[in-house]
C-alpha cells in the first residue's frame, strides 16, 4: 500500500478497503499484511484507520495523541467523579474488597 485510496462511491465493495465518514476502511486480513504501513500513516499523518471483519467494525488504528487524548479525558471524569461523591457524601460510604466479597457470598 504506497498511499491512501481514492475516495470511492459508497455503494463500492465494503468488503475492500475505501473511505467512509472521512475515515479509511480497510479489512483486519488488509490490515494484517500492511501493519507497519497503517501504523506510519496514523503515526505521521494523524489518519485514524478502522478494521473491519466480515464488513463490521471491531477496532481501530489511531495516533498516539488520540489515545493520550481519550486517557486524560477519562482521568478527568474520574476525577470529576470522586470530587462530586465526596460532596455528595457517598464517598464516604464505600466498602472493602472483602466486605463487598462476603456481602456477594464470594
């Protein structure tokens, strides 16, 4: 694969790799073999590629920013999460491990 396709027709093949939302499809058996192409592509042009089995969707390949991106946000919420439960007082009511176990009949 030595560049990205041409943005093709929607009611082309899904079952090849083509665009779609903006986005590069491309099946997990295409994928598998150019590997360290894709990578590069989402390393150096910040393209975000979606693999695909039998036409569904199941993973992506995206730049790393995108993943650090995604982890702050999330540790934001968390925060955010046990900010808003201290305040609300629930915080306080939490349970052990074992507690939680034994209250399961674990």
């Amino acid at each position: 694969m030595s560049a990205l396709p041409a943005p093709r027709h929607p009611s082309d093949d899904q079952n090849d790799l083509h665009w779609e939302d903006g986005l590069l499809v491309i099946p997990i058996a295409k994928a598998r073999i150019n590997l360290s192409e894709l990578a590069n592509q989402a390393a150096y042009t910040k393209e975000r590629i979606i693999l695909t089995r039998r036409g569904r969707r199941i993973a992506a390949i995206v730049p790393i920013d995108d993943v650090e991106l995604l982890e702050n946000l999330e540790d934001r919420a968390d925060i955010t999460a046990v900010e808003e439960s201290r305040e609300t007082g629930e915080y306080e009511q939490r349970i052990s491990l074992e507690e939680l176990k034994k209250e399961l009949g674990m």
